[in-house]
C-alpha cells in the first residue's frame, strides 16, 4: 500500500503580464494534522519533488506548507519509535539537495516554525515569512542539539543571535529572524503572497544558466563546510535522539 501523500508538488505557469513571468515550481508540505513534521516519509516525499524540480522547466521553485504551522521540526513519535539514524541522514540531504538545486528556492513560511523546520528556511535562497509568526529552535529543551540543521542555518544567522536563540530555545518573532539573517524579509500575511510574487518576477528575468552558475558561486563556501562536517552532525543528532534524557523529554512532550 502507498505511503499517504504529505508533499504536494505542481508546475505553475503565471498569466503572461507586463512583469517578467516563467515557470516555477510549488513544493507544498501538506501533513497538516501533524503540523508538517518532518517524518521520514514526508522527508522521502520532498527530496523525490526537489529531485523533480531539478530537472523540470521551471525558472525556480517556492517550498510553502498548508495548515496552522509551516513546520514542526522533528516527527517525535516516530523519533521515539524508530530512532532518528535514518531520517536525520535524509534531512541533511534534503538540505544539501536546496542548497546545490539548480534552481533558486523561495520559502514562503505562513506559519510558526520549529526545530528542524528551521533547517528548511536556512537552506533556501530567500526566504520571505509572515510578519506575525515565530521561531524557535525548541532542541536544547528536550536534551538535543541543532545539529544538523546547523549546517543550514548558522552560515545564514548572526552568530550572537545563533547562540542566544540555540541554547535558550526562547521563540524570536519574524522581524528578528529577518535582522539575524534567517530569512530574507518580514511582511504583513496579507502582503505575503504579493511579495512572493515580487520575487518570483524578480528571478524570471534571470537567465536559467546564469541563475544556476551564481547561486553555486553564492552557496559554495556553504557547501564546502556541510560537506565537511555533515556525517558527524548526522551521526551526532542520532545519538542524542536516542539518549535516555532525550527521549524522557520527548515522552513528557507528547504527554502534554
């Protein structure tokens, strides 16, 4: 029996108009009822769209997500169940597979996101978030680390935010992640979808070879450093899931 849908993929073609248009694609997380968290099936789910996406004719792709929050972080229950070994390995090259496509990713993040989600923003190009939502890297607080996530996120954020935001777990509101560097502009929800737009408009004047040739000079550095360090974030983020402590605090989590 198939795996139920939990990502939501579509080529769209905008309405000719006196902006410069072309087609991108709409990478959508859709496991509402789970708040999208990232289980190992959703994560499958979104590597085989980004893989669809690098060899589609599309100018560039937005990642979105449906429900009340644009990503949980972590599946818990399943972390519980099955330890993390392979779902954190598949994150890091969702990850990896953002930052190296060939196509510039646009997040639009609607809603709240956590943890892991947190990841997914980072490794986009521009990232443009509702003006009214927060952050929160919630590891620290259940005995884990941002490993893996880091390797995304701390080449994007100042590194005095990164550490106060890291070791406290304290949510930051959209206009701070937009100050610290995670994402690229805060707006207003109604305004959301328009800059969006504005975006998309702004990269269909690009020329597909030149886009792909400068977001690999932009993102190579970055690339060179999550390779380098990527099998013991993974090995490291395993580890914790599966720590005594760890999985206390996951178990009181889910309880609530």
């Amino acid at each position: 029996m198939p795996s139920p849908s939990h990502v939501a993929y579509e080529v769209v073609a905008p309405e000719p108009a006196a902006a410069p248009s072309a087609p991108f694609a709409r990478i959508t997380l859709d496991f509402p009822e789970r708040r999208n968290a990232l289980s190992l099936a959703l994560l499958d789910q979104l590597q085989a769209a980004l893989d669809r996406a690098a060899h589609d004719d599309v100018r560039s792709v937005v990642l979105a997500a449906n429900g009340p929050a644009f990503c949980s972080g972590a599946d818990l229950t399943e972390a519980l169940a099955d330890g993390m070994t392979r779902s954190a390995r598949r994150l890091a090259e969702v990850l990896r597979t953002i930052i190296a496509l060939p196509r510039p990713v646009v997040a639009r993040v609607h809603g709240p996101v956590r943890a892991g989600g947190i990841g997914l923003v980072a490794a986009c190009d521009v990232a443009i978030s509702a003006d009214h939502i927060t952050y929160a890297f919630t590891e620290a607080r259940l005995a884990l680390a941002p490993a893996v996530i880091s390797l995304a996120v701390l080449p994007r954020m100042a590194p005095r935010a990164a550490s106060r935001t890291f070791l406290t777990g304290a949510p930051f509101t959209a206009a701070e992640a937009a100050a610290w560097g995670l994402v690229t502009q805060a707006v207003p929800s109604a305004d959301l979808d328009q800059a969006v737009d504005a975006v998309l408009a702004e990269l269909a004047a690009g020329d597909p070879q030149g886009l792909a040739a400068t977001k690999e000079l932009l993102n190579a550095d970055l690339l060179t450093r999550f390779d380098a360090h990527v099998d013991d974030a993974v090995t490291g983020s395993a580890e914790l899931f599966g720590s005594e402590r760890a999985r206390a605090a996951m178990e009181r989590l889910l309880r609530r």
